[in-house]
C-alpha cells in the first residue's frame, strides 16, 4: 500500500500503539517516504517543505542524526510557511 510522506511519521507513530504493530514494516514503508520526499524535493517549489518532512520522516524511522540534520537544512532555504519554526519545534522536542 503506497502512502503519501506527510502523513506517514505521524501514522507510524499512532500504529505503535495498536496490537500487531510492526516495527519492521514501518521502518520499510517510512524508508519509502523518505525516497519520496526527497525526490519531491529536488523539483517542488516548497522545498522547505519538503526539507522539513523528510528530517521528520528520518528521525521516525530512527535515523536521528541525519533527520536532525535534515531539519538544521530548513534553515538553509528561504522561510515561508512556518517551516522554519516546525524545524526547530521538531529538533527541541524530537518526539518522532
């Protein structure tokens, strides 16, 4: 089942409530959304968007220093949005 990246951190976080939670899927299927979000990305016109969700997306699926990293490139790119301030909500709590 493809989901779409923006909402995928968020479901992975609720399936780990649930019975028959399955870390392994979710790893795979949050690598799929990273892959997407990138390549999104590379040709979208909300690129701090898109920044914003793949660092999001890396520290759900435990690549902590890469998302964090990810999220400091927001930084990087002019602010529209709130992205810069989600960036840094995301990077003090990193409750992903």
């Amino acid at each position: 089942m493809k989901r779409k990246p923006p909402n995928l951190a968020w479901a992975a976080q609720a399936a780990k409530r649930l019975e028959g939670y399955d870390p392994a899927q979710w790893t795979e299927r949050l690598a799929a959304g990273i892959t997407q979000a990138e390549d999104i990305s590379q040709r979208s016109d909300g690129k701090g968007w898109w920044i914003y969700l793949t660092g999001v997306l890396r520290i759900a699926a435990g690549q902590r220093e890469q998302g964090g990293s990810e999220l400091r490139d927001v930084f990087l790119v002019p602010d529209s949005r709130m992205w810069h301030h989600l960036s840094r909500l995301a990077l003090a709590e990193s409750k992903f």
